[in-house]
C-alpha cells in the first residue's frame, strides 16, 4: 500500500477519532470522516462525489512565488494568487449540524469529537495555509491547546479532536487569533507580490530602454 496508488483507496473512519484510529501508513492521507451517527450528510456527499469523479478540483497551479515570512513559523510555499482587492475573512459561526457524536468507547481520545466552523468566504489556498500554520504555531495559546486538529476544506473549518466545551474556553480565542493572523499576513504577501511585480516591470522597461539605445548607436556601413 505505501508503494502504489495512493489513489486506488478512500480511508473512511467509522469511529473513534482519527489521530488514534488510523494506522501510521494512513497519518496525514484523505479520508472521509463518517464516524458520527448519524453521520454528516455532508461528509456522505463528498465521499459521493470523489465516487462519482465530481469532486472540485484545485486551479492549476501557477508560476512559483515567493514564501510568506512568518516568523519562527513554518514557511508554506505561495503559489500566484488573483487576489487583487482582499477582504479579511472571519469566522461566521459554528456549524452545530454537523458536529460528530463521540464514540465513548473508553479508548484514548473517544469522548474527543469534531467541531467545524463556517468561514465568511472561500480563501485562497496560500491563505488556508498560513492559517494551518497558525493555528500549530500561535503567538498565545493555552496549555489547552492542540496543534494539528486543525483543518480547512473549501469553506469550512473543522477541529477534529476536541470539545464544544473547549471551544468555549480555549479554542475560540486561538482560532480568531490565527484567522486574523492568516489575514494580516497574506495582505502583506499581496502588498510584497506588487511590490515585485512593479520592480519587475521597471527592470525590464529600463533593460529595453537600454537596448534601444545602444542598438541606435550600433553602425554597419
């Protein structure tokens, strides 16, 4: 399995949470999460739709960027973004219908569950990326907290491994911080991009410009 098609295969988790139910050649692969009962509905449907081959699919990627400085964090590499006027993003709320039931079956972590959050709007892959980073790697956290529960997908923001308790608590305030940190930050990638982009443009304005001259100065008769 570790040498083929990753894509031969859909993990789906039935119980339990998956940090602890899913075995360490699976750890960090995509996987439906159906471990709720009932289930998400909307979880059914995106197992549906990768079936089908209806899933969204990423834009193709574009030309090379720059990384985003963000400290001691991790670096994600920026991909082009067609972003020209950004608004920050927030979170808009919880989506109670779709929290998971715990499975309470007295293993590690089973009285844990998810809990997903509604984003204003859709970001941008190099924007969900800065707010993974973080989310692992706040400025101000609590002993509470737990790097690596979280997750984005299209919308959406999901805590697998937690309480609605702790949300209240502890996650909450992480969560707003790492949002607007995700946004502060990718305005000033945006800001950085047309900076480059403006240098570029003069670069190659003044190499022309050069050439022209010294072309004109050029004789062959």
């Amino acid at each position: 399995m570790t040498q083929q098609n990753h894509r031969k295969f859909i993990p789906v988790l039935r119980s339990g949470a998956w940090p602890q139910a899913a075995p360490a050649w699976l750890a960090g692969k995509y996987y439906i999460n159906l471990s709720a009962n009932p289930y998400s509905e909307r979880d059914y449907e995106d197992l549906v739709r990768t079936l089908l081959g209806i899933r969204e699919t990423a834009p193709p990627v574009g030309q090379p960027m720059a990384t985003i400085d963000i400290g001691t964090y991790s670096r994600p590499k920026i991909r082009q973004s067609d972003n020209d006027s950004f608004e920050d993003i927030t979170i808009t709320r919880v989506i109670v219908e779709d929290i998971t039931e715990p499975s309470n079956d007295g293993t590690r972590g089973s009285a844990l569950y998810c809990v997903p959050f509604a984003l204003s709007r859709r970001p941008s892959a190099e924007w969900a990326e800065l707010f993974i980073a973080n989310w692992n790697h706040p400025r101000r956290f609590t002993t509470m907290h737990r790097p690596g529960i979280a997750k984005l997908y299209g919308t959406t923001i999901t805590l697998d491994g937690t309480t609605i308790e702790e949300v209240e608590q502890y996650h909450r305030d992480t969560l707003q911080l790492a949002v607007a940190e995700a946004n502060r930050q990718y305005r000033e990638w945006l800001d950085k991009q047309e900076r480059r982009k403006s240098q570029e443009k003069a670069q190659r304005e003044e190499h022309r410009k050069r050439i022209d001259d010294i072309s004109k100065r050029i004789k062959f008769d």
